[in-house]
C-alpha cells in the first residue's frame, strides 16, 4: 500500500486514545493525551470536479482516499486539521465541524489526563466519555454545540470500558478494580456490583440486551445477566491453558439484522495475537485465527458481516529487513453452513501504533486513530452485481432478517426493474447478452444451481452440479465454474439448427458438460470423457487450489495460487500454453481480442500479462525473474507496450499500479482499459495513463471511449428504487479534447487530430458535426471512415430535401436532438411532420399531446396513439393503466386480455355483450370465460357467434349437463347423444361410478343413474360398509326410477320429441336387456330389504322383542338382497330372546341347511342348538290378537 497522502494531524503532537464514528449523524469524537477531546465531522457534499473531467465525472467526499478491493478490503487517506506529517495537506475546509471539548482538562484536584474512551448512543445523539481520572461526562448536542450534560466520578479508580445496549436505555460501565455500574439514558443508576479478586478491561451487551460479557484482567470472559447475577464462563479456545489477557472484544449487536440465522458474531482478541469467533456465548466450535499482530484493536461493520482488525505486524520491506508495521486487516464471515472467516485484504497504516479503530455508520469508511492522526480507508463492499446487454444492471441485496437475496434486473436507460427471488445466493457474473446466477440448493444437499438469465430477468436454461464453486465466468454460449480444484465447462445456448452442421451438433453432445480436475492437465481438452462430479469431489485435495478464472470466446484463464497461468482454448478446453507469473493472483480479466490479460493480486497491484508471442530481442538481466527486480526489459515500438520477461511464450509487460481496487477492458479496444485506484479513474491507451478523475463509482462498462460507472453505495441504500443519476457516464481524454476542438478550431483542425487517434467513435462524432454544418462530403467520408453504412444511407435521404430548414431538423433528430427537430417543424408551420418525427422515435405520449393541441393529425391517428400507449403500460404490466388506454383507442382485444389478467370478469362480460354477433373475438371471450368456470358467460358468448358444438362441449368440459341438454332442445342440436355417451363411456373406464351417475341425472337419464345406484350399493353391501350408507343408496336409487317414470308419463312437451330423439339411444331399453331391467318395477326392494334389517335391530336393542321378531319375519323375503346366513342368523337372535324357541328351532334348521355353510359352521350351529333346544322346548307362546283394520275382526297377530 501508498502511504496515505492526506490524514487529520491533532494539534500539539497529542497521541490519540479513542476514536468513536459510530453515528448516524457522521460525528467524530476523538480522545487522546493532555485530555484532549473534540468532536469533528467530514464535509458530505462532494468536491468540485477537475476542469478537464467530462461532463457527468464524480468526485469523491473531501477525504476519502485508497478504496477497498472487490472482496470489501480496503487502502487508506484522509483529510487534514492542524499539524502534519511530511507529505501531508492540511485541509480544514473539508470539516464542517471542529469542536474542542474542555471537560478533561484537568481541575485544581486532579492533574491533567487521557481520554481513553469514547462511546456514542445512537438512538439520543448523546457521547460518553471518559479519561484516566475516572471522570464520566455525558455530552450533547444544543444549538450546533456540544455542552457537558452529566458528570459522574467514583473517584476510587479508572473506567476501562463503556457500552451502551441497542436501544440506548441502559449504559454498563466497568472499572479496572472489577466495580460495575449499570445506568439508564436518564442518568439513574440502576444497580452497582463488585466484582472481587480480578480486575475487568472490556465489557459487551449480547444482542437481546439480556446478558452482559465481562473481560477480566487474567483473560478471562465472565457472562452476567442483566440484573448482575453471574451466568457462566465463556472458554478461551485460543490459549486453554494459558493466561493471556485480552486485547478486545466485540459482540455485533444485531441492529440491523441477520442476513442468516446462528451467523458468528461474537470475537475475542487475546495479546497473543489470536482471535476466538463465535456464534454466541454457548458456541463450542468457534473459529479460531492467528493473525501473527499485536496490539490489537477490532470492530465489526454496521451489519456483522466484516471484521476489521488492526494492530503491529513484522512486514518486509523491499530490501528483505522485517520492519514492525501498522497493519489493518479485514475479513468476512461466512454463513452458518460454512463457519469461518476469510481474509479479504491487509492495510498497512503509517505510523508507530493504532490505538483505536471505528466504522463510519453506513459502514463504507473506517478511522483508525495511528499517533497522532486520523487515518480514513475507503471501504467497498462485495456487492454481488453486474453489467450487461449494454443498459442493465443486475445486483442482488438482502433485507434484514430475510434469508433471501433480492435479485433486481434494472435497465438503466428505460428505467424498467424486474425482481428475482433468490435462496443462499452465492455469485453474479454477466456476458454479452446473458447474466449467471450462482446459488445452492435448499434442501440439505450439497448441489448448487447455474441459472442463465436474459435482459429481463428471465431464465433459460438451469443446471444442477455437486460442488459448490467459488469463480463463475460466462460467455455468449459457455459457462466456466471453478472451486479450488474443479473446473466445470457448460455449454448453455443451443446453437440455431440452421447454422450448425451434424458434425458440429456431435462435436457439441460431446462437449456440453464436462468438468476436469485441476491436477489432472492432460486428460483436460484431451477428447476423453470427463470424470464422474462424484470421482472428482473424492480426489485428493490439490497443493496449489485455483485462485481465479477468466474467459471469452477462445480463451480459457485459470490462475493457480502458485501463480501458475493455464491458457486454454475455447469450446475445446485444450491447454494451449502455461505460463507461471510472479505474484498471487486474485483476480483476471481479458481484453477485447484475449491477447493480454490484467492480474490484479490481494494487495492491490496491478500488472499486464501479454498473451501473444511477440517475436524480437529479449534482454534479461541475470537473476532477474518478472518485475520482481533486475528484470530486463523489451524495447517497444509503436503503441506496443514494454515487456520485462518472457514467460515461456508471454510477457509481463513493465507495467504496474498500486491501490487497484477495480479495474476494466475497452469491449472495442484491446489496449484501452480504466482502473480505479483509491477514489481516483485512470484511462490508459496501452500502458500511457490519461489525467486522473475523481470518481467514487463502479467501473461497469467501457465502450466507445466512454467509461460507464455505477454508483453502488447509493443504489444499496435504496436498493428498491434506484435512478438514473447513480449511473455516470465519464468520457476519455480524446473525446473531451475533440469537443475542445470542434467548439475552438472548427471542423479542419478536428479531422486532422482524428486522423492522428483514429476511432469510430470520434469519426462518428465528426460525421455529426459535418451534417449540423451541412457538409454532407466531408460527413460522408467520416461515416466510411467509421463504417456507419446507415449513415451513409441517412445522407441520401436528406440530401433529397429541397428545404436546408427541413434538412437542419432531419439532422438533429438523427443526432438525437429531438426536442431541437421538433421546434424547428413547428416553426415551419408543419405539425404534420413534428407528429412524424415523434412518431419514428415511438414517443406516443407526445404524439397525442401534438394532435390535441390541434392540427396535423385525424382521429384515426389519435386512436392509434392511444393504443400505443396502451401497448406501453400492457408490456409493463400496468394492466390497469394500459386499459384506459385501449378504451380511449377502442381495441377490444386488448381490453379482453387486460380484464382477464386483472380477473375483472364483469367488465369482460360487458365487453362480451357490446360485440357484435359475429366478431372473431367473441370466440376468444368465451374460451376465457371456459378457463375459469363461467360456464353461463362462456356458453352466452358461444351461443351469441352461432357455435352451438362449441357451447355443448363447455357444457360438457364444466360439468353443466342440463345446460347441454337444454341447449340441444332449443337449438335443435342432435349430436348431444353421442357426446353424452362418449364422455359416460369414459367415466365407466376409469370406475368413476359417482360421476357418471351424476351425468346421468343431469341429463335426465333416470334409468342408468339408478342401475349405477343399485351396483353401488351392492358394492358397498360386499365391502360391509355402514348399513345406513347402504340403505340410502337403495334410496337414491329408487328415486331415481320413481324420477323416471314420472318424466315417461308427464314428458310431452314441444321439445319433448326432439329431446327423445336427440337422447333416443341412452333412454330406450333394447329388447334384450329388458330382463335386466326388473329393478325398475321393484325399486323400493333393497330400501324395504335394509330399511327392516335396521329397524329390527333398533326393536332389539331397545329391548322390545316382539317387534323385532314380526320385523325380522319380514326379512324372509329379501334372501335376494341380504344374505341369507345374516337374515336367519339376526332371527334366531331375536327369537331366542323372545323365548319363541319354535320359530328359533325353525331358523337353526333353515341355517344349517343352506347351500354355501362350511362344515365348521354347521357343527357350530348344530352344537348351539343342542345347547338350546336341550334346556328349552321348541315351543313358541301364545300369540296375541289385534283388530283388523278392515273387518274389525280379531286376528293373531304373528
């Protein structure tokens, strides 16, 4: 890293203590020796931008310097007060607050002392603070001032540490002599304790405000509830048997929520230089990490998701002699399935000691207090985000709490946003045309997901692999995934069939998913099947893990940590080169041909590598190896770029820059590329820089010597509803200075310095001028120039103009000047062609208010304008706005299919009815109406076209049998018979019984509903169901034939006989099957059969026997329908319990002597009998006698 060149120097030389940024107001409170204390805050409004920056170009906030790597690291600047280092610029503008705070000064009791700590409360703006005195103050803010609000001192002895829990209620204070003091915002004090025989320098509030974390002065960490009762001890993992004291601690409180449950939030720092990571108090398997540093100081950001750490460090220098540094490192947790943290990137700070580190509240800067200084790092966050298809934007954000990814798809020149979507999101990364999204499976299995997607956030292809990657590069038709040791290879776009011969289709069979291990070079592009994703998960581990990949059209990049460089062709995947450069890659890119590559390392250097065999001289200096020093070096010619090594084939061209943090290709020019370094763009033309720019954005594109970039920070911190301003256009110097020129020199002088830098971009820019001058020769030749054929054709076309004033506004609309064109027409007088013009460019909304404002335009023209923009709003999915729109254009059609998106099925049918008779579109209304059972609007809508089948048919889809039959009788249709026929035929097939007999009835077809009925219920006889579920099936389908009859004898109607006819073949019984049909004249037998089956059982439970006997008789009769064995078996129950052992002996004999009896059954019988009839004689009492109702004469009642 550069030595910043920038910093806050405190006056008099006095160290710093403490340094607190942690607030949403961008307050700074610092606190150091001679009890100094002031509160600062940086200028947000951003620096002017250079003279020569393009119009659009962005300049950093005052102070910001180096940025943070793609992975979130960071580099360091800032701004300055008072005093400076060498090489330092004071800049007390840039604050615009500078506050001393005289509270610590000392008083006649106590001498003059430090500040050691300084605690902000978020929620009531109040600071706390206090020194090596034991004095407390509480400070807030009146009137642009800071005033002492509280002052506490315990006189007895030092505080070590402060926190106040998230909501800013309550505030844990500890001494070094083991006192705690837990106080409200208030200024209350809610309960002290000491703790005894130990001595405390660190305290934490747990997320839930329920525990509090004490750090002793052996090292230890004690947990305590909230009401100072102790809880347990925490283990020191890093140093179990060791007493080793602890340098900080930091528990994330959770403020902002978790992006994934049980995440690591809470860190330990031991002197020892190692750190404990652990999900809570209770975590047994915390990560643990060595960071080699002492004098350590930690935060997390203001989400949890990164950990700063900051301390002494022994670093070599460029002569080999190890020097003890201030370095801050930053890593990133890792979610709950993969507990760890990886190490993003390291900073390296001057100065002799950082005693205190705190994020900026949004948490994309970092102070660190160094000496005397304030040091500042620019922090860019891994966003997961990338740019394609010339205008979209695709990034993903979490919301708190909400484990999925948010994935938004917005075109930045149309402003249109579509969401996605996505669970345990892992990698975006985008090519031409198409976007991959790399997430895992959620279930439990290790897969991953590679989706493709298109401009508009839509899927095409999808594929399941089993290991999860960690680099993704795609193309316009492969897919490369790479893990530490697994290179996969997918063919994702299948290529038009016209265009690929057989053998090509083989060839890419073959090719379309394979994946090769890393160790495994030759069998990679060898033509042999790739190995089974199982073999190659159970493969040894490699030595040297893949650190990076890069791809185009037909080149393949896989760096090695080793610094290894694989080159491959591409589709075939077959090593073509392999060259070892001198440094760690992190990260590649190609340019636009894929002849020289960039190699950017952790640390943020950047160097070229040449790809191509350049022939000529070489010169290497003895011992020299790459740029690593004593290299010797190619003299270059032209525009080509100095080499310091050959690396069998390539060339590491001498070439290097510090502070990288992102860094892009020109897509149309191989040796133009952009970098950002710190907050500062760089434009090269091969290795030659042009003037630096201040810039804070993402480079996202570099096209037509023009740099795109996104500004990231803002569109996350509303990330529902980003605009257009967060994209900035920046131009290259050349572009600039050809604008400099046309304006100043005129055309001459301009195609002179174009022929000099030659670009279509800048020919395009002369072609433009040319015709504004009206010099169609000299726009011609700057259209062949840059090969603009339309432009040529455009040239033609107005050259055809016999009008120069026409001419002037043809040309500024083809210059995009549209607003220019159109105000020239209407200062002719010729609407007509202003309503042309917006026309040609699809501004409809323009187009109507043209033609409102009278002239140049008829109602025909109007309502094809209202119907444009209806078309507008419709391809957005604003239904609603897009049928106001067709209403005003009259376009039925699409009013239909905007009611039925929006479910509005009232208004279709009012559409429906104003149609006319024999519109196609009725056709299409009644199919809508059919998708979603409206069987009356469908049938009304059918029936209104004269499609009679149709209407039927819906009938007959939905169900509606009446309906159909009706429909038959009033239009006379025939062919009804065999549509109920077929569709009962299908019923029977698939034993859907209760169906068909519900097709029967609603076509009044008795007869067959009550045979259905009567199998039923003999099915449910031979399965013993209820008997009373039986009985009513008999029930329903006596009925059913009762029904019947009452339609033979009643259905004389006018439209009885066609109805007949039309149902002739399902009604009539043949001669054949009239024996089969007995049931009808007996249709109450098998209801009378259960109906005295179940009242002799209720008379027998109730105990009235009699009755029960008279009614079991009855059953005698229905031998057809009950079972015989039942019947008589239920008799001889009853009977024997009515002591009528004669008709009881009578039931055994007729038992035992039927046909189907077993033998074991029939000696049971027999034995029964025996049993009875031995006891009691088969004698029956005498009957009582009843009155006939007839005669009135007695008769014995049986």
């Amino acid at each position: 890293m550069r030595r910043p060149s920038v910093c806050i120097a405190i006056p008099n030389c006095a160290n710093l203590r403490a340094v607190a940024w942690d607030n949403d107001q961008g307050w700074i409170a610092c606190g150091g020796d001679d009890g100094l204390l002031k509160v600062l805050k940086l200028e947000s409004s951003n620096a002017t931008n250079p003279p020569n920056a393009a119009a659009g170009a962005v300049s950093g906030p005052p102070g910001q310097g180096a940025a943070a790597g793609p992975n979130g690291a960071a580099a360091a600047s800032a701004v300055g007060d008072a005093k400076k280092p060498e090489g330092a610029a004071s800049a007390p503008s840039q604050l615009s607050m500078n506050q001393t705070l005289e509270g610590h000064q000392g008083t006649p009791t106590h001498a003059v002392c430090a500040v050691l700590v300084a605690t902000w409360n978020k929620q009531h703006h109040k600071l706390t603070t206090s020194d090596s005195n034991g004095l407390i103050i509480v400070w807030i803010l009146y009137k642009g001032m800071w005033y002492e609000e509280m002052i506490n001192n315990r006189n007895k002895s030092v505080v070590s540490d402060m926190q106040w829990n998230k909501d800013g209620q309550k505030i844990c204070i500890v001494y070094e002599d083991g006192a705690v003091i837990l106080g409200s915002v208030d200024g209350n004090r809610i309960w002290g304790k000491e703790i005894k025989s130990t001595t405390l320098s660190h305290v934490q509030w747990s997320p839930d405000g329920k525990f509090l974390l004490f750090g002793t002065g052996p090292g230890e960490l004690q947990l305590y509830d909230s009401q100072g009762s102790f809880a347990s001890k925490v283990p020191n993992y890093c140093e179990p048997n060791g007493n080793v004291k602890i340098a900080a601690i930091d528990w994330y409180n959770g403020s902002k929520g978790y992006l994934e449950p049980y995440v690591p939030c809470l860190a330990v720092c031991y002197e020892s230089g190692k750190v404990q990571i652990m999900r809570d108090d209770r975590d047994t398997k915390p990560v643990l990490v060595d960071t080699n540093m002492k004098s350590l100081k930690m935060r997390w950001n203001v989400n949890g998701t990164i950990l700063a750490i900051s301390g002494l460090q022994f670093i070599k220098n460029n002569q080999g002699e190890e020097k003890e540094t201030c370095v801050s490192n930053f890593g990133r947790r890792m979610d709950s399935a993969r507990f760890n943290v990886q190490f993003l990137r390291s900073l390296k700070v001057p100065g002799k000691k950082i005693s205190s580190i705190s994020w900026e509240y949004d948490g994309l800067r970092i102070a660190l207090a160094v000496d005397s200084f304030i040091y500042f790092a620019n922090i860019r966050p891994d966003y997961k985000w990338s740019f394609f298809a010339h205008d979209v934007l695709v990034f993903a954000y979490n919301k708190a709490e909400v484990a999925d990814s948010t994935i938004v798809f917005w075109n930045t020149k149309t402003n249109d946003r579509y969401n996605r979507s996505v669970k345990k999101l892992l990698y975006i990364t985008s090519s031409s045309d198409h976007c991959l999204i790399v997430s895992k499976a959620e279930d439990e299995s290790q897969q991953c997901i590679l989706t493709v997607y298109n401009a508009i956030g839509t899927p095409l292809e999808t594929k399941y692999i089993e290991f999860e990657p960690k680099f993704a590069a795609i193309t316009k038709t492969n897919v490369f995934v790479a893990s530490t040791d697994i290179l996969l290879h997918w063919q994702f776009k299948v290529l038009a069939t016209t265009k690929m011969s057989a053998l090509d289709a083989i060839r890419r069979k073959d090719i379309r998913d394979r994946a090769f291990h890393i160790d495994d070079i030759s069998m990679i592009g060898s033509g042999d099947n790739s190995s089974a994703l199982a073999d190659l998960r159970s493969h040894a581990s490699t030595s040297d893990p893949i650190l990076g990949i890069a791809a185009s059209e037909t080149v393949l990049l896989v760096a090695l940590q080793s610094g290894a460089l694989y080159q491959y062709l591409v589709p075939s995947v077959t090593l073509d080169n392999k060259y070892s450069v001198p440094m760690r890659p992190q990260s590649l890119a190609l340019n636009a041909n894929s002849t020289r590559v960039s190699i950017l390392d952790a640390s943020g250097v950047l160097k070229l590598f040449d790809l191509e065999k350049k022939g000529g001289p070489l010169s290497l200096a003895s011992g020299g190896n790459g740029n690593a020093g004593g290299a010797g070096t190619v003299a270059a010619t032209g525009n080509q770029a100095p080499a310091t090594a050959k690396v069998e084939g390539g060339y590491l061209l001498d070439f290097e820059r510090k502070d990288v943090w992102d860094m892009r290709w020109a897509s149309d020019n191989p040796e133009m590329f952009t970098i950002m370094e710190k907050t500062r763009m760089y434009i090269f033309r091969n290795v030659d820089p042009e003037d630096p720019l201040n810039c804070v954005g993402y480079i996202c594109d570099f096209e037509g010597l023009q740099v795109k970039t996104i500004l990231l920070d803002d569109i996350m911190k509303d990330p529902e509803g980003p605009v257009r301003d967060a994209v900035v256009p920046i131009e290259t110097k050349a572009l600039r200075d050809l604008r400099t020129i046309l304006s100043q020199s005129g055309l001459t002088e301009a195609i002179q310095f174009v022929e000099d830098r030659p670009h279509a971009r800048l020919w395009k820019i002369i072609a433009e001028y040319a015709l504004e001058l009206l010099d169609f020769q000299q726009a011609q030749r700057a259209f062949v120039r840059c090969q603009d054929y339309q432009g040529l054709q455009f040239i033609k076309s107005v050259q055809k103009l016999d009008d120069a004033v026409k001419q002037k506004a043809e040309i500024a609309a083809y210059c995009t000047q549209f607003e220019s064109a159109e105000k020239t027409y209407m200062e002719m007088d010729r609407k007509d062609l202003a309503i042309d013009l917006r026309i040609r460019m699809g501004d409809w909304f323009r187009v109507v208010q043209l033609i409102k404002s009278g002239g140049g335009g008829d109602d025909i023209l109007l309502e094809k304008a209202w119907n444009h923009i209806g078309d507008y709003y419709y391809d957005r999915q604003r239904w609603a706005q897009a049928i106001t729109y067709y209403a005003q254009g009259r376009n039925q059609e699409r009013l239909i299919e905007c009611y039925y998106i929006l479910e509005d099925y009232e208004a279709l049918e009012k559409v429906a009815s104003g149609l006319s008779e024999n519109s196609p579109l009725l056709k299409n209304v009644a199919d809508k109406f059919a998708s979603v059972g409206l069987c009356d609007q469908a049938v009304a809508a059918f029936v209104k076209v004269g499609d009679i089948s149709a209407a039927v048919n819906i009938c007959v889809q939905l169900n509606q049998w009446n309906t159909a039959v009706e429909l038959a009788e009033i239009h006379h249709y025939k062919e009804i018979e065999g549509v109920l026929s077929k569709y009962a035929s299908h019923l029977l097939s698939q034993n859907r019984k209760w169906e068909a007999v519900e097709l029967y009835r609603k076509a009044n077809y008795c007869q067959k509903s009550a045979r259905l009925l009567f199998e039923l219920a003999k099915e449910a006889a031979a399965t013993n169901q209820s008997v009373m579920s039986i009985k009513k099936l008999y029930v329903l389908a006596a009925l059913e034939v009762e029904r019947y009859h009452t339609i033979s004898k009643s259905g004389k109607g006018a439209h009885h006989e066609t109805a007949t006819a039309a149902l002739d073949g399902l009604l009539a019984e043949d001669s054949e099957n009239m024996a089969e049909s007995k049931f009808l004249d007996n249709a109450w037998r098998g209801a009378e059969a259960y109906h005295f089956y179940i009242l002799a059982q209720r008379h027998l439970y109730s105990g009235n026997m009699t009755s029960a006997v008279i009614t079991a008789l009855h059953l005698r009769e229905h031998e057809d329908i009950l079972d015989a064995k039942l019947i008589y078996s239920l008799l001889a129950l009853i009977s024997f319990h009515d002591k009528r052992y004669n008709t009881c002996s009578k039931t055994f004999i007729k038992l035992e002597a039927l046909p189907k009896l077993t033998d074991d059954d029939r000696q049971a019988y027999e034995k029964l009998a025996f049993s009875i009839f031995t006891k009691y004689k088969p004698v029956d009492p005498k009957g009582a006698f009843v009155t006939c109702t007839n005669c009135m004469n007695k008769i014995k009642d049986r």
